[in-house]
C-alpha cells in the first residue's frame, strides 16, 4: 500500500470515529518527529504498540481485504502471565462496507467485538478441532452480551449498533461491514498482534509500506524503524 493511501485512509478514519463523538488519545495525532522527539520517554506506549495500524494483510486490496485499528490501551504480557496487573486491551476499528478481515482465531486473547455504530457488523464464525484447525461441522458457542448462543458452522452472526459478541480462544472468526462502514470496538486480555493471529490462508498481518510521501502519522508497523 502507498503511503499517500495510508495517510488518506487515517485522516478519513478519524473523520468517521469523530462523526459519533468519539475522541481519539494525543498520540493519535503525534507527528512522525514527535513521536522521535519524546521516544525515551514513551517507551511504554511504544513497547504496547499503542497508535494506528492501517492493514492490508499485505495483500495490496485494502477496500476488499482490510482493517483499520486504532490500539488506544494495552497491557503487558507478563502482568497476564502473573495473573495480575494491567492484563487488557482496548481499540477502536472500522471495518467498511464488505471490506474483510479474515478468517482467523486468537492463541490467548479473549475479545469482545462490540458494534459502537453505523451499519450491520456481520461476523461469520466456526469452532476448533482438537488440532486448532477450522472444524467445519463443530456448533459455534459464543455469549452475545450476556446471552449464549448456538450456531450453525459458518454461520454469519449480525450485530446491530451497541451488540457485542465474546470471542474466546478457539473461536474462528471473519467480519465485515454490511450495508455501510461500522465503528468497531474491542475489548479484550492483551493484544499481542505479532504473535497472536492464526489465520487460516497463509496472509500477513501488517501492510508492506511502499514509501511515496512522508507519514503524517506513524503506524504501529513503523516503530521499529523509526523509533
Ligand atoms: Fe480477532
């Protein structure tokens, strides 16, 4: 993806979460410099990978296959090993309007996908066999705030504004958009997005950046060149 597309893509992305009233933390809008400027002093916020991460699955067809996150908390893997401390995580995302993230489950992270607003948030889901592969026959368990819910395999769960499903472990999950762009929130135990994706078509995580302007913002992806 170009640069000048993951620049647009921001400013359009805060435009939207802005449309619901929602308002994003300062780094959100730290330029490149400031971030270098103050990074011995954010090395918490860095190592959390608190900050935008526009993705592509590194596939070059963001409108079909994408997501864009915003990582606005994040606690430490070492608190959850412990069992004690700062062990969650918050984001926003928007998915538009059948623009997929796909199909995928999580090792560790427990997440609640929440729709804050706009259109239909359609979330196609599976179980796990003994192996962690897709189970293909398997019913899918899930709790859609506070209520159990069974099932078919592969069936497509549809959260309207404010629903919200909890994802466990071992819960295959692809989502998108119907009818309009949605604002997405996650709750969940600490991200860790270099480790803790299982995707079920050999994809990457992160877009390959192909430099044509200056970043106006950095990407979660760019701290480890820039900072
Ligand atoms: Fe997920």
């Amino acid at each position: 993806m170009k640069r000048s597309r993951v620049n647009e893509i921001i400013l359009e992305s805060d435009e939207f979460i802005r449309s619901f009233g929602i308002h994003l933390p300062p780094f959100a809008y730290w330029s490149p410099q400031q971030l270098v400027d103050k990074k011995d002093s954010i090395s918490a916020l860095i190592d959390a990978r608190l900050g935008w991460d526009i993705t592509d699955y590194g596939l070059g067809d963001f409108a079909s296959l994408g997501l864009v996150l915003m990582t606005t908390r994040n606690g430490s893997l070492d608190d959850l090993r412990n069992g004690s401390g700062m062990c969650y995580a918050e984001k926003v995302m928007i998915s538009r309007q059948d623009q997929v993230s796909p199909m995928h489950r999580h090792i560790t992270k427990a997440e609640d996908i929440i729709n804050r607003g706009g259109a239909t948030l359609a979330i196609k889901m599976f179980e796990s066999d003994a192996n962690g592969k897709l189970d293909e026959s398997a019913t899918v368990r899930v709790a859609t705030d506070g209520e159990p819910r069974e099932l078919s395999p592969g069936s497509v769960l549809q959260l309207q504004p404010g629903e919200s499903v909890t994802l466990l472990p071992g819960n295959w999950h692809e989502f998108w958009g119907e009818g309009g762009d949605v604002l997405i929130g996650e709750v969940s135990t600490v991200n860790d997005d270099v480790n803790d994706n299982v995707f079920q078509r050999p994809i990457g995580r992160f877009s390959t950046i192909e430099e044509d302007v200056d970043p106006v913002h950095l990407l979660v992806s760019d701290y480890e060149n820039w900072l």
